[in-house]
C-alpha cells in the first residue's frame, strides 16, 4: 500500500510539474507571437488600419490567422483611446484603457481582466503617421490556463505507467528481502515465548546475514553472561543467606543481652535496638530504627551524650559513661556506655558505634539502703550503749553507794544488753536470710503445742504492761512441718509488737484457724493501730513511722522485716489489717502439707 501511494505521489507530482511547465511555454509562446506582431504592427503606417479600404483588412487578417482560439481581440485606438479599428472573439468586450501620455507607456505589455473573469495578455505599440504618433495599436490574448492538451495526456499516461508498473516490482523484491526478516522476527518472537536463549537458523545474503550472524554472536554472548550471572547470583543467593542467619544469630544474642542495647552506624543513624532499650524508653522499636537519635530522644543529656559519641569516635576514644534517670520514670536510672566498632579489616577504620543502657535503679537504691542500714544501726546501737555508758559512770561514782540506785542500774543494764542482743541477732538473722546462708531446718510439729509455749513465754514478760493476753487455738489442729526456731523468732517479734504499741488496759490475742489448705496464725491487738500510708513501709527494715504515738515507743524497726523474711522462707505470707486506733492483726497464712503439694503439681 505504502509503494502504491508514493506511486500515485511521484506520478502526481509528474502531472504538476508538467502542467506548471505546458503553462510556462504557453505563455512564452505568447508573448513571443505578441512582441512579434507588435513590432510587424508598428511598423505599419496608421492609415493604412483606419482607411476605409483596410479598415478591417489587417486586423481580419490577425484575428483570421489566429486558429488556435487563443486571440481575444485586436484594436486601433487614436491618441484619446477612442477605438478607429477593432475586431475580437465572440463574447469579448475590449477593455477601455486611456494611452499612457509617455513614450515609456506606448509600447510593452500588461495584464487586463475581462469583465473580472478571465485575464487577458495585451501588447500594445504606437502608430505613427508622417513621423508623429498617431494612434496605438492593442492586441489581446487569453492567458493559458492550467490544463492538458490530448497530446499531453497521451504522454502523461505513457509516462505514468511504467512507473505504475515499477510498484509492484519494487513491492515483490522488497517482500524478498523482508522475507528473513519476518522469519527472523518469528524466531525472536518463539525465544521470547519458550523464554530460552538460543541461536536463530536463517539463511540471508548481504547485509541481512551479516545481521544474522551478529544477531547470533550476541545470543552466544548473551548466553555465556547470563551462565556467569546465575552463578553469581547462586553464590549471592548463598552469601546472603549466610549473612541473614549470622545477622539472625546476632540480634538473637543481643535480644538475649540482660541489658539494652542500641547500635548506631557511621552517620549516627539508628541500625539496631532490642526489645529491653524500647520497653526502658518506653517507645516501640521501629520509632527508634532507621532514625537519627534527635528524632526519637526526648532526654536532651543523652541526645548530647550520643551525638558526641558519633564526633569523638576513634580508635584512640574510649567513651565515658552517662547517668540519666528517665523523664517519664522516675524511679529509673540509667548508666549509658558506648564502644566504638571497628572494621574486622580496616582497625582504624569505624563502623559505627554501639551503646549499652544499663539499668542502675537496684544498684542505687540499694547504695541509698546500705547507707541507711548503717545510719539506722549506729542509731539503735548508740543509744543503749549510752544508756550502758551513762550508769556505768553513775556506779562508778556517788550514785554507786545507794542500793536501791544499783538495782535500778542493774536492771536497766539488762533490759539494754536483751535489746542490744535483740537487735544484733535480729541484724544477723536478716543477713543470713539475704545472703541465702540461713538454713531452714523443718520438721513435723505440733502447732498447738508450739504456739502454746511461745505465748506463755511472751505473756509472762509482758505482764508488767498492764494488758489482757488471750489465746484461741483448736483442740484438733493439724502439725505442720516447719522450722521451729524461725518460726519462734517471728511469732515472738509479732507479739512483742503488739505488746509495745498496746494502750494500757488493752488485749492482746494469738489464735489459729485451719482450713482444708492452710493455717492462719494471727496476733491481734487493740492499740495505737497503722494508717495505709504505713502499712505500704512497715515490712522494711528500719522504718519507723512518723507519727508520735509511734515515736514515742522504743523499736529499731527490724522485727517485721525479720518475721515477713521468716514467713516466706516457709512458702507463706504475712498480711496485715488495721486501721489508725483501732488496733492491728497480723496474719500468717502457711500452706499444709496438701496444699504446697497441690501447688508444686
């Protein structure tokens, strides 16, 4: 199709280009004949086109001679332009033209329209008569039109066909040419179906197979990288996996580390942080991950302390630590330490950095409890040893002589050194539980019996205070196996508790409840009571309440923590209940036998 039409467009532009030329020569041709005749006309003598015998004799004989139609008029016009002699084709009106009045304007040729339709070529000259212009002679002829003469068709159309016939010549070869193309195409097209990689077999001269043949190179070439390219990506494939599972590897120990962790790379940006760092910040671990610290650290000390990590590190920096106690926790402090990473390759050269978070909050509480202990043991210590120096200097003075002085010494004496070694014994029984060096020795007892003795015990010292002492036990209370010393010292310490902050007058009641899977042993008083601000601090050692009820009676706040130790040993609990002066109940609930069986499974 596409031959055909540049065909018909060769052709065509043939037709134009000879059209334009037939129209070109027509109008030579014509304007040869005009200047031709103008001068055979102007050579004749103006009487001889106005006389009356040839009037119309020469301008006839023009028109006549003119056959070929192509003559529209011919005049002889005087000096004004009035025509004297005129002859024109039929339907031709000759144009009025007024002579020029120079002698530049008598002879030449101009263009005129014929009643504004078709244009006329004119050639006009002067007429002289006797040597002086007479008048002026006009000839008129119809200027060629674009069109083709029987003879010009004929040629056109013998012209036009051999190109014609060229097209399907051209179009024939070109199909023999294109034809390995299109197999070539075919074969391409099955390689990218089957997605293979092979040679195409077509055979073609010229540039077409050497097309092929390089085409087919290419596909060798193409085959050989693609065989290097898979191999690279199986040992890629392989690298990488092993790089997975050792990075796998890693942040499974680093989730296991006991301590946050947070691995900052080269530009300071966040690479790594574990589950512990996000829990102690309070935030989740992809708010933290692929951003830079200032982005994500409320805590504008440890932005700072990071930031300078990044600006100092080299292999020469060890980094100082950073103590921070975190802004939405305050009970939390945090001792941060980062370590440079180094290339395994390159020592100078640093990957990154990584940061420990360490968790301090137990090492200063217990730093804070330590000094505590100490001020609170010198404190209870002192004061006996005082009270001891004090009357050891009264004996030794005049106060010495009286009787009565010295059985007052003698027995203030006493009561310090039972408290001294109250409080020092308590002091090592505390130790040994903390340290895990006190051994619970158990064994069946008789808990009636048990509490029996060490109520009387109690009892009988406390009569002095002017108080009531109950106890209500079950005939059939079940043994228990437990430490009998330890669980001695504990009762012991609840009812002097509850002997010291009696009012006068008031009781004091130790009684026992069994269940079908405990035993409940409490001591009740009716005292000064304990307020909820105390009852959240009184199972610590050394604390003392601030109250003045509570100033006012002795205690060095050892006895509860100690029995509370003393109770969990033997898998129990210790409670209380008590409300500001109504008195207290503390309560120690110990499994039976069935019952710590039925936990265990």
């Amino acid at each position: 199709m596409i031959i055909v039409l540049a065909s018909l467009a060769v052709i065509g532009f043939i037709l134009v280009e000879l059209i334009h030329a037939q129209l070109n020569a027509r109008v030579t041709e014509l304007r040869s004949r005009g200047v031709n005749l103008m001068r055979l006309l102007a050579e004749t003598p103006y009487a001889q086109f106005v006389s009356d015998e040839s009037r119309r004799g020469i301008l006839h004989v023009i028109y006549e001679s003119a056959n070929d139609g192509q003559l529209a008029y011919a005049a002889v016009t005087d000096l004004a332009g009035k025509p004297q002699s005129q002859v024109a084709a039929p339907g031709v009106n000759i144009p009025g033209i007024q002579p020029g009045a120079t002698p530049s304007d008598w002879l030449g040729e101009r263009t005129l329209s014929l009643d504004g339709a078709r244009e006329i070529m004119e050639f006009h000259a002067p007429l002289f008569a006797e040597g002086d212009i007479a008048g002026h002679v006009r000839v008129g002829y119809f200027k060629p039109m674009l069109g083709l003469d029987r003879q010009q068709i004929s040629f056109f159309a013998t012209l036009s066909l051999p190109i014609f016939l060229l097209a399907p010549l051209f179009y024939f070869l070109l199909r023999r040419e294109v034809r390995p193309l299109r197999e070539a195409s075919g074969e391409i097209q099955s390689l990218i179906e089957s997605r293979a990689l092979s040679t195409v077999d077509i055979r073609a001269s010229g540039e077409l197979g050497d097309f092929i043949e390089r085409f087919n190179s290419l596909i060798e070439f193409m085959r050989g990288r693609i065989d290097n390219l898979e191999g690279e990506q199986s040992r890629l494939l392989t690298s990488s996996k092993l790089l997975t599972y050792q990075r796998m590897r890693v942040e499974t120990v680093l989730q296991a580390f006991p301590e946050a962790i947070l691995v900052l790379d080269d530009t300071g940006t966040t690479n790594y942080a574990n589950a512990r760092l996000a829990n102690l910040l309070g935030c989740k671990i992809e708010d933290i991950v692929g951003r830079k610290p200032r982005e994500w650290c409320d805590d504008p000390s440890l932005r700072e302390y990071l930031s300078q990590l990044r600006a100092k590190a080299s292999p020469a920096y060890a980094a100082g630590d950073l103590q921070i106690t975190l802004s939405h926790a305050a009970s939390k402090t945090l001792r941060v330490k980062g370590y440079p990473l180094f290339s395994p390759k390159e020592s100078a050269e640093i990957l990154g950095t990584l940061v420990v978070f360490h968790d301090v909050s137990e090492e200063m509480l217990a730093k804070r409890g330590r000094g505590e202990f100490v001020a609170h043991v010198a404190h209870e210590l002192k004061t006996p040893l005082n009270v001891l120096a004090m009357y050891a200097e009264a004996l030794q003075g005049e106060d010495g002589s009286s009787e009565a002085f010295r059985v007052e010494a003698v027995n203030v004496i006493g009561d310090e050194v039972a408290r001294l070694s109250g409080l020092i014994n308590n002091l090592l029984s505390i130790t040994k539980i903390e340290m895990g060096h006190l051994k619970v020795e158990t064994r069946r007892v008789k808990l009636r019996e048990f509490l029996q003795d060490t109520f009387d015990n109690v009892s009988r010292s406390g009569r002095d205070a002017n108080l009531s002492f109950k106890l209500e036990l079950p005939d059939d209370i079940s043994p228990v196996s437990v430490d009998k010393d330890l669980l001695r010292i504990a009762i012991n310490n609840l009812l002097t508790n509850a002997i010291k902050y009696s009012n006068p007058g008031g009781t004091v009641l130790l009684r026992a409840v069994e269940t079908d899977d405990a035993i409940t042993v409490s001591v009740k008083d009716d005292g000064i009571g304990i307020s909820a601000q105390d009852q959240e601090h009184i199972f610590s050692k050394f604390y003392r309440s601030e109250d003045d009820e509570v100033r006012n009676r002795t205690g060095h706040g050892l006895g509860l923590a100690l029995a509370r130790d003393i109770v969990h040993l033997h898998h129990g609990d210790l409670r209380v209940v008590s409300e500001p002066g109504a008195g207290a109940e503390f309560i120690i609930e110990l499994d039976k036998d069935s019952g710590l069986l039925q936990k265990a499974i």
